[in-house]
C-alpha cells in the first residue's frame, strides 16, 4: 500500500446471502466484524440493505450511516460522487444485493473510480451463486462462461439457448447463465426442447438454503422426468455439450 492510499479510505466489496437463514453458514465471521464497523455503504436498494444490516446485528446504527444507492439507471456523475467519503479517509463498503458484488451486478464503475484514485479495494469472501452451480454441475470448471440473463423476447432467448450449446460443442467450455424466477420454468422447457439429448443441463436452486437442489443430467434424462417447478426459486443454468 502506498503513502497515498493509507492516507485515503478502504473499499470493502461485502458480500450478501445467497436467501436468509435463522444460522450463519456462508459469511466469515472476520466479514461480519468488518460491515459492522462500516458508515459509508453504497447499495443497490436501502431496504433490503437495511435487512441484511439486521440480519448481520451489531452493527453502526442506521440513522448514523451514509448510504449511497447504486443501481443500474444511476448516472457516472453520481457515482464519481460515492468516492468522495473515501478520498477523505472514510472507508466504505459495497453491498450486493444477493451474493458477491459486481458478479451479475452493479458496481464496476464504482471499483474502476476507486482504482483510478488510488484507493484501496478489498474483496471479501462470501458466497457466488455462479461459481456453486459449476461446482456442483459436475461440468467443466477450466472453461466457463458466464452470460448473465438471456434475452427477455421468447424467440431471441431460444436462438440463445441453441448458441450457448453450439458454443459448448465447440469449445468444450460449460455455458452458465440465470433468469428471472418467474421465466424460470419456461427457460427450462426451452432448453430440454431445444438441446441436443447427449447434452447435459443443470439446474441449481436456492443454493446454500436448507431447500437447495442441484439436478444435472442428459437432456434425454430431462425429456422423461422435468422435475418439479422451479417458478419464483432463484436458479442457476449450466449446459455442457
């Protein structure tokens, strides 16, 4: 660290659960201790900030803390605005929704402002959704890919599903994306129509949650036995060809 940096505040990047649960077993407790000393919290939506700062207890009372939303509509001006605390010495922490930051959220810009002020940022351990799913897909974990939500148009996300396998096929790498809960079952329907029967699928549901469910098999395993609904249940999708 240089002279500059220790003078300036720390971004701490926090990690969030995955779904909450009464027990601890996804966030270190070293982690805890550290959002509990933080007054400077840059969020995608206060509430559910707010809710996990409960779940998280002792930390720095609300009313004391400075909260900054960022979201994906919230403008560059704005964002170069949530370094100031930090270059006055404050440190800060950016808290994902669901998960780690920045993976399938918000928050690039905000860490490439920090780096280009010189200031420190600092990943903490928690829990990835995406790299749990490879993990247990059973899939390639050397070659992956991760392509965040697919198209929302029905016939563009299925001309996506038929590239993702087609990619697979070629490289040999393992295609992960997501989707919103509620397209959850259709998504699915689309890919065990779509794929190739020697293609594997995974589905990986409420992950780290005491109802997680990992399924990964041949689309013609799929074709004779989908499964029960996944609607409203935050998943993963892996294919592997």
């Amino acid at each position: 660290m240089t002279t500059e940096q220790s003078q300036k505040g720390t971004l701490y990047l926090v990690p969030n659960t995955l779904g909450k649960t009464p027990e601890n077993n996804t966030i270190p407790d070293y982690v805890l201790n550290i959002i509990r000393q933080l007054d400077v919290l840059i969020v995608e939506n206060v509430q559910t900030a707010s809710r996990y700062l409960q779940w998280v207890g002792d930390t720095i009372p609300e009313y004391e803390i400075d909260f900054f939303v960022l979201n994906k509509k919230t403008p560059i001006q704005e964002i170069i605005s949530f370094i100031k605390p930090l270059k006055q010495g404050k440190d800060a922490g950016l808290i994902s929704e669901a998960g780690c930051p920045v993976v399938a959220d918000p928050g690039s810009e905000l860490i490439k402002l920090a780096h280009d002020n010189d200031i420190t940022v600092s990943p903490l351990v928690g829990p990835s959704s995406i790299l749990l799913a490879l993990m247990g897909s059973g899939f390639n974990g050397q070659q992956f890919s991760f392509h965040g939500y697919l198209p929302i148009d029905k016939n563009k996300r299925q001309s996506a599903i038929t590239q993702l396998e087609k990619e697979s096929q070629k490289t040999g790498s393992t295609q992960i994306f997501m989707e919103a809960p509620h397209r959850n079952d259709a998504v699915k329907k689309d890919v065990i129509r779509l794929c190739q029967p020697q293609t594997r699928f995974c589905t990986a549901t409420n992950l780290t949650l005491p109802d997680e469910l990992i399924i990964s098999k041949k689309i013609s395993e799929w074709r004779k036995d989908a499964g029960l609904s996944i609607h409203k249940e935050p998943t993963i999708f892996l294919i592997y060809a």
